[in-house]
C-alpha cells in the first residue's frame, strides 16, 4: 500500500487481472529556486535553462522580485515575467500564486520591447485565478513600514510593490482576481470599492480616485483578455500531452519564504518548492529537478537578522565587486561570507536535486575566504535553523577559513579551468551541503557558467 523508495511499479495495474485505470504521470517540471536571501542569480539560471524549454512559470511572488538577465551584451531585468520570455520558442505562464500589478506589468513588458524584446504578448499566458495588487495595496504597503517604524522603531524594508498587503487580501478573501476582472464589471466595481473602502477603514490616510482607477483598470482588462486561461487546465494539457520542457522560476528564496523564513522580515508567498505546486495547481510527483541557487557568498536586502554579514571592508569590497544593488528598488545589499547552515536549511525544505553556485568570479580577489558552517549558542553547536529572530541574531558564527585563489576565473569555461584553491572551494560546499553542484557562474552573461555534469 506505502509507496516506499522504490516507484518502479507504481504505474502498474493491480496484479487481480482486473483492469485499472493507468495513472499516467505526465511529464515533469524542473523548479529553480533561490537558497539564500534572494537575489542569487536566478533569472540567469532560468535564461540557461529556458533556451530549450517550451513554458516558463512564475508561480509565486509579485514584481517584488528583479531578475536580470544578460544575453548579447544586453541586460534585461524581469519582474513580473518569467526571464523564459526571451526565448522567441517558448511560452510564458504567470500562474494562480503570483499576485499581478497590471500597470506594472505592462510597464515592464513596454520597457523590455524597447530593449529589443519582441512579440511578448503573444507568448504570455495569465491563469484566472491570480490574485491582483492594486495601486492602493502599493500606498498601503508604504503605510505599514511607516507604521512599523513608528510603533517598534524598524520597518522590514519591503519592496513596496503591495504584495504583503495584496496577499493580505487573499487570505481574508476580500482580494480580487483575473477572473474577477475579466467577468461582469459592475460586480468587479462594487467589490473593488469594498476593497478600498475596508483599506480606508484601516488607514484613514489613503486616498484613491477609486473611478480613475476603474477606467484604468478597464482598459487593462481587455489588454490581459487574451492571455487569460485557466491555468489549471492549461499546465494539465502541459503535462500530460506530449513531451515537453517545463520550467519554474522560482522568485524571492527560501530564507524570505512566509513559513520557513527568517519571520516577520520576509515575503508574504511561499519560495519554497511547496509553492510551485500550489501557485500552478500542479501535483507533487509532477516535480522533478529541483535547482538551488546560491551565489558563492551572501546578500540581503532589507532588514533581518544576517548573521554572516560583514559591516567591514570585506563587505564593501562584495557589495562593490559583486555590484550588489537591489533591480527592484536600487538599495545597496548587504553582504557577507557564505553561510551553508542556511543552504543546508533550503535544501531541508527543498530537497535540491542539484545547486547552481553564482558569482564565484566576485571572490577572485581575496586573500582568504571564510565559509559559515555552524551556528553556535552559548557556546553549543545547534543543529537546526532557529525560528527565533532574538536567537539568530545572538548565534555565533563558525567559519572554515581558505585560502584565496588570486586569479581571475571569469574567463574559465570549464572545471579544469578553475585554480584548484577555487575547486577545493567548490568542493568543500558540495560535501558540507550534501548536494552536487551543477553550476558555477564566473560572470554576469550567459557563457560565464560552467556547467560540471
Ligand atoms: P535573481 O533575483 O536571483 O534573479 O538575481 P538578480 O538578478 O537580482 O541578481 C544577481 C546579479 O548577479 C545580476 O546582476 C546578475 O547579472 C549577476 N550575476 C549572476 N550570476 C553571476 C555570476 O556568476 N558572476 C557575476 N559576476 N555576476 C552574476
Ligand atoms: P528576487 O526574486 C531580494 C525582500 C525585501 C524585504 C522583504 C519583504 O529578486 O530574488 P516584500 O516587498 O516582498 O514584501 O519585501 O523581502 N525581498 C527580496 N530581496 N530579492 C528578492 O527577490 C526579494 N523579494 C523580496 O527586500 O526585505
Ligand atoms: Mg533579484
């Protein structure tokens, strides 16, 4: 009855002679997620991988996220569209879990086809059921970190792109969907109004031309019409007609996941493989590849408990070299040593199948590198992450030191042309995580990635 490791015969009839229906998996999707604090180099990930696949899905998270993308010398950067949107080949899907912010994704869609993107309309499909973020959840969102700050004296330094606060209605059930809009409008006014009206209720402060917002919003209406489809069915017909290349592009990372991570200064969707079932509507055992992304050392953006950051000039020297400034808001990161208790953590949730490590080149430079492998309280190893902000701010760190390589690697194509003081580098993160590392980026375009397997 317990389907154990072994799934050979899963798919087989019962062996009574009597006929059953045959379960057929389907193809499988491969997910690319972030392992840290974001920002990992995910978009470039996906652009690697995209370039054979037939559909790319964001399944959670709003235009919070900023994915970037180097092709030809040219940089794009992906908020609310799948980086899959490049490729001329393949479809694009924003699933049920992103929260869509409809002038925000047309200004980015504009802004991409001047740069040379071509036909995107086209190749964009929208599922039905995907929450929107209104402009007031954006003003909102603006509110709350004013009133975070003023009450408990620190905000979370979000985004403000209203996703807290679009989730927000979702779970309360008072949020509006494509489906919604698309349907009777006169309904979708009265709802919207609802909407605004609980929000000014809350916030006395807001205002909003609620009918200039309805025009608006008409107007999107029939621009998103015809990329609209039940996206249930859609990735159904996906999975279960002939074979084809999914791909998820996870956003945000596990560390800002509104379960797992570092609670309350995270996201408020899941970035955890949990969420690209949920976001598509797609079964667990359609899930295949699970790619982590992590960068060679480590950044946040925002406020929260970091405890490998450096506040010294080995951080300058990352933030400077690595380029760490925020695609969605243009905040400086903060950056720090690697810290493998929270990729161990990522990969406990996720259960990576491989890890694609970015931005070893940005390491070239240094004299020595040190790399988190334990955190210590009171003095005590402990082996699990800690749910306590006050415990994770007070754990103390446990490095490996090693020698840096001193050499520029931007240039290596292949394992044999990495220094060996950079191999063992690698190698010690692929036995300390327990996970073998696909990848390893040495630039910003899509050659700058040596592929090991
Ligand atoms: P994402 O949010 O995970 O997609 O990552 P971002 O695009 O926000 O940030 C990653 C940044 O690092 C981008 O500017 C990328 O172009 C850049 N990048 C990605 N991989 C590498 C790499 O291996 N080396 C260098 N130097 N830059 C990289
Ligand atoms: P990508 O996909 C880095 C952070 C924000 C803030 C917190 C909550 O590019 O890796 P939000 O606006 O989501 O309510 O902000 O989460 N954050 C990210 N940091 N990369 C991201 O996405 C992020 N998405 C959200 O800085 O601390
Ligand atoms: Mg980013």
């Amino acid at each position: 009855i317990w389907s154990g490791k072994d799934q050979k015969n899963a798919n087989q009839p019962a062996a009574t002679g009597q006929k059953r229906p045959r379960n057929d998996a389907g193809n499988k999707v491969t997910v690319v997620l972030g392992a840290q604090w974001g920002d990992e180099g995910k978009g470039k990930v996906v652009d690697l991988l995209a370039t054979e696949a037939d559909i790319v899905c964001r399944c959670q998270g709003g235009n919070n996220a900023g994915h970037t993308v180097v092709v030809d010398g040219k940089e794009y950067d992906f908020h609310l569209l799948p980086s899959g949107i490049i490729n001329p080949k393949s479809i694009s899907l924003i699933g049920n879990g992103v929260v869509i912010h409809l002038p925000g994704l047309f200004e980015e869609g504009d802004k991409n086809e001047k740069k040379g993107l071509k036909g995107w309309e086209k190749r964009l499909i929208v599922s039905d059921r995907a929450h929107l973020v209104f402009d007031f959840h954006q003003v909102v969102d603006g509110l709350q970190e004013t009133e975070r700050q003023a009450q408990e004296g620190k905000n979370i330094g979000t985004t403000k792109k209203g996703i807290g606060p679009a989730y927000s209605s979702k779970a309360s059930r008072t949020g509006l969907r494509v489906c919604d809009l698309l349907g009777d409008f006169k309904d979708f006014s009265t709802r919207f109004k609802n909407l605004v009206q609980q929000y000014q209720s809350m916030y006395p402060s807001l205002t909003a031309d609620v009918e200039d917002q309805l025009k608006k919003l008409k107007e999107f209406a029939e621009r998103l019409r015809p990329m609209v489809r039940d996206g249930v069915y859609y990735m159904y017909e996906a999975l279960h007609g002939p074979p084809k290349k999914i791909l998820v592009e996870g956003a945000n990372a596990a560390l800002l996941d509104i379960d797992f991570g570092t609670y309350p200064f995270v996201t408020s969707s899941n970035c955890t493989v949990g969420g690209a079932c949920t976001g598509l509507g797609i079964p667990p055992m359609n899930i295949g590849d699970v790619f982590g992304v992590a960068k060679a050392y480590t950044t946040r953006v925002g406020i929260g408990a970091f405890p490998t950051e450096q506040l010294n000039a080995i951080g300058e020297l990352l933030q400077t070299r690595g380029h760490e400034v925020g695609v969605t808001t243009g905040r400086k990161r903060r950056c720090g040593w690697l810290d493998l208790v929270i990729v161990r953590y990522a990969h406990m949730i996720n259960g990576f199948t491989a890890i694609a490590l970015t931005k070893l080149d940005i390491l070239d430079v240094l004299d020595e590198i040190k790399v988190g492998v334990a955190y210590k309280l009171n003095g005590k190893r402990i082996p699990h992450f800690p749910a306590n902000m006050d415990v994770l701010q007070k754990v103390e760190v446990e490095y490996e030191t090693f020698p840096g390589w001193k050499t520029d690697t931007s240039a290596a194509r292949k394992w044999n042309d990495l220094p060996v003081k950079a191999q063992n580098y690698i190698r010690f993160i692929e036995n300390h995580i327990g996970v073998p590392i696909k990848w390893v980026g040495v630039g910003k375009s899509r050659e700058c990635m040596i592929q090991m397997f």
